[in-house]
C-alpha cells in the first residue's frame, strides 16, 4: 500500500518523481534541478502550494540536494515544509554510467524502505492540531556541542561517522540536526547513542571552538566569507600604506556614494573600532555576528540565512568556503 501524503511532495527530477510516484500517493513535483534558482514562475508555484497545502522537500544527500533544499525552503518559508532526508549511500544508478561527484545514490537509487522510513520520519516530526506537546527536556545546540556533534575542532569526522550510522545525512546543518534530532530521540537516548559512538579515547576530550577546523590552515574570515589577509583593504590597514588607501578610495567610490582614503581602514569584523569604521559599521552581517558572539557566519545555526542569500551570491568564492565551513562544522 502507498504512503498518503497530504502536503506535495518536492523532489530534483524527473526520475525521483517516476520512482516516488510508485510507493507514494499524493501530488509530486520537481525542482528540475537547478532550474529552481532562475524560474520564476516554479517559484511561485512552490510559495503558493507551501501556503495552501504545505510541502514536504525530499533531495539527494549532496551538495547539490542540500543548495536545493534550503532555496525551496527560504522561497516557501521554512514554517510551510517539512524536510525528509535520505541517508548519505554510496554508488550509482542503473541509468548512469559514471557514479555522481561524491559517489552517492540519488534518491532515485535509494532503497524503498529507505525513503518511506526517511518520509515516515519527517511527518512524525510535524506539529500536530493544536500544538504538540512540548519535549519535557528537549535537545539543544549546547547538547549538541558537550556531545561532540558540534562547535569543537574534532567534531566533523565524528559527527559523519555517526549520523551514517543512524541511517542520516552527514550534510546536514546544526538546525537541521537539531530538529531531526529531536524528532527521532528523547535528550537521554541520543546522548547515550552519542557516548556509544564516541572511540574511549576521545570521549573525555574537552576542547574550544575555533575559527576553522582543525585541519585547515589558520586564516582571518570575516563574517561574509572574506579572506582577510587576501583583501586589499585590511592588507593596507595593516601596512600603514596611505598609498594604496588612496587608490582604493577611488577604485571603490561610485557617483553615490564617495570613499576618501581615511576610510579605507579595516581591522577585521572583530575589531570593536569596526562600529566606527566607514567599511564596516553599516554591514548587517557583522551587527548579526557580532551580536551572537560568532567568528563567521558559517558556524551560526541559522546559516543560511535571508542576509547571507542577499549578500553572498551562490557562485562567489566567499560562499563556497562558507559553504565549505559549515559542512565541516
């Protein structure tokens, strides 16, 4: 018997759509892929649908299922979908001849049961007629960090290793795993999963945050996904190098809006004399970052967020090593 969905169902393609037309019965439609990001017409199909029926968004465990995702997700608002996962399997379809960039099934590839448990989960986790009731001690982001699931140098192989073995994404953003998270366990049965999972060795570790993970090379990131030490800007603060201020000022200034040379000054986003600085003191990501107390935005749980989707385009190399980061957080 097919599984009822009431929401419509969102999938990548044409062949997740035939697969899931077979073990699901409801409305499903596509993204066509990327084609989501420039249709506009698709766009409002999806916001109008989220309002009315709600969606349930279901894509691969890449890079490319999860950009997807969280584009459906910020167009329809995140209150009208319900995000249903497939775990993170290696292989390849029938139909391909070569195995996709990280070598993972679609959901096409994946198993039946596979994607019912994943769907089964999802709607689970919605609220139910008037409000579910709350968890009596609910899973939190600091759980998340004493765990080793997040925040900590050491925790991205451990948080990969561990959501493969429970069957999840290992993609999957701190808010996301919060909410899946709490959908699947009480507080006490996932810590408990959490210790089982850890090597004896690690399992009393403390460690601090820091900026990048522990094997990248140390750098200086602005909130915005800026290299510091790369941007002409800081690199002439930093040389004192009135020359180059003042080709900057010109280089940067526009008919509306002026640059002198004295205001080609940055310090970094962590900088307190950024709140007084021409290049820095209007940008709504660093008042966000410096306000929550975070190095960049890579490690917020909301990331992305509405500010970084209007700052940040998708195919900039500042959202690529955000992208980059967060996974690795």
């Amino acid at each position: 018997m097919k599984l009822q969905l009431d929401r419509v169902l969102v999938v990548e393609g044409k062949y997740d759509a035939a697969r899931l037309a077979g073990i699901v019965e409801g409305t499903i439609l596509t993204t066509d892929g990327f084609a989501v990001f420039k249709d506009r017409a698709m766009q409002a199909l999806f916001k109008r649908l989220a309002r009315t029926k709600g969606l349930i968004v279901l894509t691969d465990s890449d890079a490319a299922g999860f950009r997807i995702r969280h584009f459906v997700t910020r167009i329809a608002g995140a209150e009208h979908v319900v995000q249903a996962y497939v775990p993170a399997l290696p292989g390849k379809e029938p139909r391909k001849t070569e195995p996709g960039r990280e070598g993972l099934l679609g959901v096409e590839g994946v198993p039946n049961e596979v994607i019912l448990a994943g769907l089964r989960t999802a709607l689970a986790g919605m609220p139910q007629q008037g409000g579910a009731p709350a968890q009596a001690e609910p899973i939190l982001y600091s759980d998340l960090y004493e765990w080793g699931l997040s925040g900590r140098p050491d925790c991205a192989d451990f948080r990969r290793r561990f959501l493969r073995k429970i069957g999840l994404p290992p993609r999957l953003s701190k808010k996301e795993l919060l909410e899946v998270m709490n959908t699947l366990y009480t507080r006490e049965a996932l810590r408990r999963e959490c210790e089982a999972a850890k090597p004896k060795a690690n399992a009393e570790q403390e460690e601090a945050p820091m900026t990048e993970p522990s094997n990248a090379p140390a750098r200086k990131i602005a909130f915005c996904g800026l290299v510091c030490s790369e941007c002409p800007v800081w690199i002439a603060t930093q040389a004192g190098d009135r020359a180059a201020m003042a080709r900057l000022a010109q280089e940067y200034s526009t008919p509306d809006f002026a640059f002198a040379p004295d205001d080609m000054v940055c310090r970094g986003c962590d900088s307190p004399a950024g709140a007084n600085e021409k290049m820095c003191a209007g940008c709504p990501m660093r008042q966000c970052g410096m306000g929550r107390g975070l190095p960049h935005c890579a490690v917020c749980p909301d990331y992305p967020c509405r500010t970084v989707e209007q700052y940040i385009p998708d195919d900039s190399d500042r959202r690529r090593l955000l992208d980059s980061l967060a996974e690795a957080y």
